[in-house]
C-alpha cells in the first residue's frame, strides 16, 4: 500500500514539473513576441517619418517628352511656334489665363467636401500609348519634330517616287487636334505641353521632295472647317468627315471627280464612343465628354469587294464600312487594321491605286470607291516585306503616302525606307 503511494506522489510530483516547464516556456515566448513588436513599430515609425512620399521622379522619367527625344538626340526638337486657334466646345473666355471655369470650381469643391478623388483638369498621362496629354476631358499627342526628321521622311519619299519611276506619287500630311485646339499658353507652361508647328513642318517636307511628288496640302481645309468636329475628343483619329475633306483635296489634285457627299446616307453607330485616349488613361473626364461617331455609308451606293491579308491567311468579304466591329469603332471603316488590303472597287477600271499609310488612311480610302477599279492599302506599321517590286511594277497608276502629323517616333519614315528596300 505504502509503495503505492509512492509510485502515485513521484507522477503527480512530475506533472507538476512538466506544467511549470510548460508555463515558463510559453512566458517565455510571450515576452519575446511582446519585445519583437514593439521593436518593430518603434522601425515602422521611424521609417515613415524619415522616407519622402512615393512618386515619379521627373529627373530620371521624364513623362512630358516625346518618343522624338529618345530616338532623335542629335537634333534638337523644334517647339518653336505652336498655334493656338480658337476652340470650338471652349468659349473664348478659356483663353484668358486668369479665367475661371465655375461650374468646375463648384464641382471641384463639392468632390473635396465629400471626401471623393477629383481627377485633375489637366496633365499628364503615362499609358501604354506612350504619352497622352489630357485637358479637360480632351485627349492629345504632343506634336514635335526636327530637321533630321524632316529630312528622313522626305528622302523616304523621294526614294519612293524613284521607284515608282513615271507614276504619280501624291504625299498627304494630316495634321492633329493639337494643332487647332486651343489650351491657354499658362497651362501649357505649367505642363510643359508644347505643340510644334504643324504648318511649318508641313512646309519644310514640302520644301524637300523632289518636284514630281504631288503634295496635297489640306491644311487650310482643316483650319476651315475645324468648327465642323474634324477630330475625336477621346481618340487620336480625325472623323469620317474630316477624310471626305482629305478626299475632296486629293481629288483636286488627281484631276478626279469626288461624289458629293449628299450621295450617302450619314449614320450615327455610337452616340457615346469612348476610344484609344480613354482606354489608355481612364479618365473621367474624358467618359463624360464621350463622342458621337459618325459615318457615311459607302456600301448602299457602290459596291466593293475585300481581300484581307492576316498574317499567312487572306479573308474574302463584301464592302467598305462595316458598323459591326464592335470593341473598337474606328474599324468601321475597312472592318479591322491589316498589313494589306485589296480592294475591288466598282470605280475607273483604268485607274488603280496603292495607298500606303497609317490609321488615316482607312476611312480616306472608303471614299475612293467609286473613282478607282483597284485599290490595295499597305500597312507599313505591320507589313514587313519590301514592294519596291510593287512600285516599279505596272500594277498601279497613283501611289498615295498618307499619315498624320503625330510625334516624330511614329512618323512613317522608317517604315517606308523599309518598304522601298533601303
């Protein structure tokens, strides 16, 4: 019995060695979880208080220059002469540095009291676009350039009017927004926001091509009809309208008879299109200020047939316009951005044309329908084969280089020394 009582005090005896064991080292654990926070929240505190705030650092990013300064160092950019027309959406009293605009003070104000971000009027946007420049709902691509640039883009041309030999070759120089519209020189200083003179560039190109390039000058008819919405305020594009005012010119200058416009039935696709500009950036301003999107309906008049060409396979179908596209509306017009498109058109079967250019060039080419046989469009942004061969051949009668006057990195010059060979 005595023994038993032993055996049953040395296990109660051990437990209770086990449990103090237990208690001392969960202590502790707790200490030591205890001393490793607050030396931690002493760190935080300090690192907050000594660290500057997150942000883009203009020194090393520089957000307001253009693609021009990167691949263009040796020479300098010309920021020389920027034209500040009138705006048309904008009353004359937004000119005035001095003025106000009340009723974005009152919503300003309101967004602030209530504690909600208010997106700033005007700035800067770094998007996979590049550089977008936003005021007040508005989207824009700075426009800059250079005597090199001058000077690649014109031997581009020359070397194509060489190979085409006794063709005629017509260059189109489109000009943007930033050029007509009108943004108070205070803002722009405060932005760094510079719009070169597209005129001037214009007449330096003009001034260089040989003297068998037929320049078709248009920018007196965009000056002109400005007021008429040429441009998008959420897309980098001009308006189907504005390409009929490019086709009447080219038509002057081609000895061509344009169709009146009256001819077609002008629909509307969207009454709230929101394009590249607000894709890329997001913005509020620029949702609130979306676009009606226009066009004129070639199809119902003359009939065309498309041969698209999509990487190693080709795409039969009927038309021009094709209000169907869906995600983005500019594809409207030729129904998608291809490396090459062959048109049959029910136009002069003497007459066949190669237009080679950018985005401009699609709703241009719509109109072109009913005064040509044969139209093919060239891509030089996605084709990447030479067609000196296409130039010299027989196949065409007119050769058109059409593109907008946008920052010098996306000027064709490249891309059309690459399709002439060099």
């Amino acid at each position: 019995m005595d023994e038993n009582r032993l055996v049953r005090a040395n296990k109660n005896d051990n437990s209770i060695k086990i449990m103090i064991a237990v208690i001392a080292v969960l202590s502790l654990l707790i200490v030591g979880l205890a001393l490793y926070l607050l030396v931690f929240s002493k760190d935080s505190n300090n690192t907050e208080n000594n660290s500057e705030p997150e942000y883009v650092n203009d020194d090393s990013v520089d957000v307001h220059s253009t693609p021009a300064d990167v691949t263009d160092p040796e020479s300098a950019v010309d920021v020389s002469a920027a034209d500040d027309s009138s705006d048309p959406e904008a009353g004359e009293s937004q000119d005035d540095p001095s003025y106000v605009d009340e009723s974005s003070a009152a919503e300003s104000s309101e967004e602030e009291s209530s504690g909600e971000y208010s997106e700033p009027e005007h700035g800067w946007v770094i998007n996979y676009l590049g550089y977008t420049y936003l005021y007040k709902g508005y989207g824009f691509e700075q426009f800059t350039f250079s005597t090199n640039i001058v000077n690649k883009y014109t031997d581009s041309l020359n070397k194509i009017q060489e190979l085409a030999g006794s063709k005629r070759v017509y260059n189109i120089l489109v000009p943007t927004n930033c050029e007509f519209f009108t943004i108070p020189a205070s803002v722009k200083q405060e932005d760094d926001f510079y719009c070169a003179s597209q005129r001037k560039f214009m007449n330096n190109v003009y001034a260089k091509t040989v003297s068998s390039i037929i320049n078709v000058d248009v920018y007196n008819t965009f000056e002109t009809h400005y007021d008429e919405k040429l441009f998008f305020n959420s897309d980098p594009n001009y308006t189907h309208l504005a390409a009929y005012y490019v086709y009447l010119d080219y038509c002057k200058a081609a000895g061509i008879t344009p169709i009146v416009a009256g001819m077609y039935t002008q629909k509307m696709l969207n009454n709230q299109f929101l394009g590249k500009f607000f894709n890329a950036t997001g913005s509020e301003r620029v949702m609130k200020n979306a676009d009606r999107f226009d066009y004129f309906d070639i199809d119902e008049v003359y009939t065309a047939t498309e041969k698209v060409y999509r990487g190693s396979g080709v795409v039969n179908r009927t038309g021009v316009i094709f209000a169907d596209t869906g995600s983005y509306n500019y594809f409207t017009f030729l129904g998608e951005e291809a490396k090459r498109i062959d048109i049959t058109a029910a136009g002069d079967s003497s007459r066949s044309l190669l237009v080679i250019g950018d985005s401009s060039a699609a709703p241009f080419i719509t109109f072109l329908v009913p005064n040509y046989g044969k139209i093919t469009y060239i891509n030089p942004q996605l084709y990447n084969e030479s067609i000196a061969d296409m130039l010299s051949s027989d196949g065409f009668t007119d050769i058109v280089i059409i593109t907008y006057n946008t920052y010098a990195g996306r000027l064709l010059h490249s891309d059309l020394a690459k399709l002439a060979g060099d």
